[in-house]
C-alpha cells in the first residue's frame, strides 16, 4: 500500500473550447508513496495545476483514475489537506476561526468542541502563528496568511497535502524562510505532499521527487529526477554540496534546453 | 525612526545658513550633536490644524446658502426670510409632540408616523428581496427568469403604484407603506443577487475542497460575503424611500411629514413648509450615515 498511495493512473485531460477540444494533459501515470515529497514543475501553462486541481477534485479528468490509500477520487474530500497560491482565508474570520472551519468540518461530529478547538490551538502552533489566533487575515503578513493555509490544510489530518504554488507570490526571503518551516513540518507530519512550483531551487531543496512535465498542449511527464540528498535539509550546506548543484543542473537543462519556451 | 531627525536636518540646512551662524548655533544648541540622539525639531512651520479647513468648508457653505436664501427673499418678497423661518422652527419645535385632533399634531408625531410607515414597507422589502436576491444570485435560471420583470418595474415611479394600493388596499396607510415596500423592493434584490454572484471563487472552492455543508457554506461564507452589497442595497432603498413617503402621504393624507407639508400648503403657512423641507432632509440624512456607518462595520478589507 505504501508502494502506491497516491496513484494517478493514465489520466487525459481534454477541455471543450470555442475552437474545439482541447487536449492539456496526456496519458499522465504517477505513483507517489506515503510520507513522500513530490514536486511538479514545468513551464507556465503546462498543466501542472491542472493535474493538481484533478488530484484535488476540483476537476473531473476526461479519461483515467486517481486512488488515493487504494480509495477512488471522485471529487472534492476533506481527505486531501489543499494550500491555495493566494491563500484563501475568509476574510472575515480570524485565523482561528479560518482553520476551525475546516477542522470542525472533519471532527466536529465525533469530538467535543474542546477537542476540536485544542487541535486548531496545535495545527497553529505548528506553524508558529499561536500569538497570532485572533488576528484577521488583513492583519498579517503574506507569508503569516500562507502559514494560516498551511495550519487549515494540516488541521484536517489530511492523508496528502497538496499545495498549489504556496509560496509563490510571496518576496524571495519570506520564501526560503517558510520552505525551510514546510520542511520542518513535514518531517514532524510525516506528512504525503504534492506541490507545483516553478522554482527549481525550491524543487531540488523540498522534495523527495521532481516531476517534470513537458509543455502544453498535450502535457505529459516529461522525466522523473530523484532527489536523495538526506535530510534534515540546509538551504546554505547544500549550496555548495555537489550533488545538489548537479541535480540542479539537471533541471534546469530540462526546463530551458529541453522544454524551451518559444519567446516565453 | 532615525531616518527623522536626519531629515529636519537636511530641511533645515539652508534656513540656518540665512542667518548669523553665530546666533543660530546659539539659539540652538542641539544644532552641533546633528546626528546623535533624536532632538526635537529646530524649526516647526506653524500651520493651521488639518481639521480646520474641513470644518471650514461646510460652515461656509451652509452660510452663503443661507444669504443666497435671505436676498432672494429679500428680492422676490414672498418667499419668508432665514429669520422669520428660524423663529418659527423654534416655535414648532419646542413642542414636537401635541396632540389637537387627527389632523393637527406635533411634527415630532409627523417625522415618527413617516419614519413607521417607512420602517413597516422597507422591513417587508427586506424580508422578501433579501432571500429573494440570493435566489437569483445562486441558480441562473432564475435570475434570467426574473431579469424582464424586474427590468420593466424597477424604473416604474413609486407613485404610478399608489392607485393600485388604494384598489387593492382600501385604506391610505396600507397603500402608502405599500408604495414603500414596492420601491424598496429592487435595490434591495439586485445588489443582493450581485453580491453573491462576486462571491471571490476562491471562497467556494475553500468551501469545496473541504465540502462543507450548504447550511455552512451559507452561514460561513455566502451571507459574509455578500453582507456588503446587501448593506449597500439597504442603503439605497431606505433612499428611496424616504423620498417616496413624503410623495405618498401628500396623495393620502392622515399625519406624516409628506401630510404636515401639503397641510401647511393649504393653511399658506410657507415657513412650515421650509421647515418641513429642511426636516425631511436631515432625518434623510440621518438614515444614510447610520447606513453607511452600519457599512463599515462589515466590510472586510
């Protein structure tokens, strides 16, 4: 089971355009096991959040399945802990209240409010954000509302995190700095993730495997690169680490010789 | 914070330079330790308050209106006087609640008797819009139902309604409250359903993904969201309102501000009628800021 947790077995997706169908995903198969970190990277419009709207059942694909712990994905779940690039808080919810929403949705009926309430306390505390419960979204930082995402996806239990350009629009600092906290709270979950970016330096640092997806139309996976520098991971000891350079370099090759984008 | 005293300094520059360094440096000692601890500004410009001028204005402005007032009247000879009007108004005011009969009453029985009618209609306008907008906000057929209707009544002057409510009703006060709830109705339907047809997608697919109830949905995220545009939508039928009653009670007679003014009209009493005028406005004004302070309360951002 272990072997195949998330499967994503020969899935196509074909959107019905003005100008006729349109094929963004072909033949994708991608086995992720449990407590694996798995990026997908390509260009922009490539389909990578395609693929990921599918796992997360926002999208229903043309052809092909997704099992997720050997259960068929038919839709949307509470199963699958979502982190959103522009962080989707309620507005008029305080952070508590934001990740109580969803931990009340899954716990709410077979636990005591107490109990519901003391796992938000701890999903925020995960993130470092326990001084901040009371606070509205307007009231924090881009990066403190991604973190409150972050606590709202992992609140749930979720068998597998998905995370859709998290830290994407957020300054470059901000950036490393929450990658090396999703790091810390990954090892801690032991959690299954499946995250799109397009930034190779995040790629290589944060992931277990890099899944690299050819252009669009018609995306498919291009190659699959294994990242096994051990961890705990450090961005500044792995700068200079030959390895990490090398797989680096390997990315990239994929991205701008093979996968060059015509005038991008 | 650093970066201020460094900057008085550099303001400052030049004007020391004006006068007799000797003296400057006097005067102001601090002038030498430039860069260590913050000091208080050497020079302060001495400028009116910023409160001022937008007190100001308005204060200036109500007064030429009333000296444009007083020569018209002045001028034109019939119209009374900002004066004579005053004395009156204290005189009606000082006693706003007497009772002399169905049709001689208090003003302050007048404005409350209006401000009820429109309470009653504009309530019932909500009670019924409001659910009716997020109907026609959530399923687009029924909104592509609804849209000949709607458009064809909406620009329809309250007034035009206020013989079918005499049909229907047989009675002035049910008729009037009706042309109320009548033109309150559509503000208060459409920016509602346009409020929950901008619901960000964002907020549904939180609510999605984490497939929440349609009970929660509603409660969590629809009504928050569309909040604002409901209070908008509120704030323009209570508008319009409030023009309309004044309309409808001069057609329907009985007590209210709208009957007070034709009353007077008939008794050629016009320093009434201006203080009427100048009623119906403040209390108009009145709602709106409540509304809009009510506004601010729920918006978000």
């Amino acid at each position: 089971m272990s072997e195949r947790y998330l499967q994503i077995d020969k899935v196509r997706m074909v959107f019905e355009t003005r100008k006729g169908p349109f094929c963004a995903l072909e033949e994708i198969s991608l086995d992720i096991r449990a407590g694996e970190f798995v990026s997908l990277i390509g260009h922009s419009g490539c389909g990578k959040s395609t693929l990921l709207n599918i796992v997360t059942g926002l999208l229903q694909p043309s052809e092909g399945d997704i099992f997720l712990a050997n259960r068929e994905i038919t839709g949307p779940g509470p199963d699958r802990g979502v982190v959103f690039q522009n962080h989707s808080l309620l507005p008029w919810l305080t952070c508590f209240e934001n990740v109580q929403l969803a931990a009340e949705r899954v716990f709410g009926a077979t636990e005591k409010k107490n109990a519901v309430k003391e796992r938000v306390h701890r999903a925020l505390e995960l993130v470092q954000l326990g001084h901040a419960e009371h606070k509205y979204p307007h009231e924090l930082s881009g990066g403190m509302k991604q973190r409150v995402g972050i606590a709202r996806a992992l609140s749930i239990e979720p068998k597998v995190l998905l995370l859709d350009e998290p830290f994407g629009a957020l300054d470059a600092l901000t950036r490393a700095h929450l990658q090396d906290e999703l790091m810390r709270i990954v090892a801690a979950t032991g959690s299954t993730v499946l995250m799109v970016t397009h930034d190779v330096d995040e790629a290589v640092l944060l992931s277990d495997h890099v899944v690299m997806m050819t252009n669009g139309p018609a995306a498919t996976i291009g190659g699959i690169l294994a990242i096994d520098l051990p961890r705990p991971r450090d961005r500044i000891a792995l700068a200079g680490n030959r390895q990490y350079v090398a797989l680096r370099a390997e990315l990239l090759e994929f991205l701008y010789r093979k996968q060059m984008r015509e005038a991008a | 914070m650093s970066a201020r005293p460094v900057i008085v300094h550099t303001l400052k520059a030049p004007r020391v330079e004006v006068g007799p360094a000797d003296a400057s440096t006097q005067l102001h000692p601090a002038m030498n330790q430039a860069s260590s601890a913050p000091e208080k500004p050497l020079y302060v410009r001495t400028r009116a308050p910023e409160w001022l001028p937008q007190v100001l204005a308005p204060v200036i402005g109500l007064a030429l209106f009333v000296a444009l007032w007083a020569i018209i009247a002045k001028v034109g000879g019939r119209l009374p006087d900002p004066v004579s009007t005053w004395h009156s108004a204290v005189d009606v005011f000082s006693n706003p609640f007497y009772r002399k009969g169905p049709n001689d009453q208090g003003i302050g029985w007048n404005v409350l008797t209006s401000l009820g009618r429109v309470g009653i209609g504009f309530g019932m306008a909500a009670l019924v819009g409001i659910p009716l907008g997020f109907m026609l906000g959530r399923f687009r057929f029924l909104s592509d139902m609804a849209a000949p209707v709607i458009s064809i009544l909406k620009p329809v002057s309250p007034l035009a309604w206020l013989p079918i409510g005499l049909m229907v009703f047989k009675a002035a006060n049910p008729a009037a409250i009706y042309v109320i709830f009548i033109c309150s109705l559509w503000p208060m339907i459409v920016n509602t359903a346009v409020g929950v047809r901008h619901i960000p997608q964002d907020y549904l697919n939180v609510a999605r993904v984490l497939n929440l109830s349609e009970w929660t949905i509603f409660r969590k995220i629809l009504f928050p969201a569309v909040l604002p545009y409901m209070i908008t939508g509120v704030r323009l039928s209570i508008g319009v309102a409030w023009l309309v009653i004044v309309a409808a009670e001069m057609l329907t007679g009985g007590v209210g501000i709208g009957f007070w003014v034709w009353d007077e009209w008939n008794n050629l009493n016009v320093q009434h009628i201006i203080i009427a005028i100048f009623t119906v406005g403040i209390v108009g004004l009145a709602l709106e800021q409540g509304m809009i302070l009510l506004a601010r309360r729920f918006s978000y951002e």
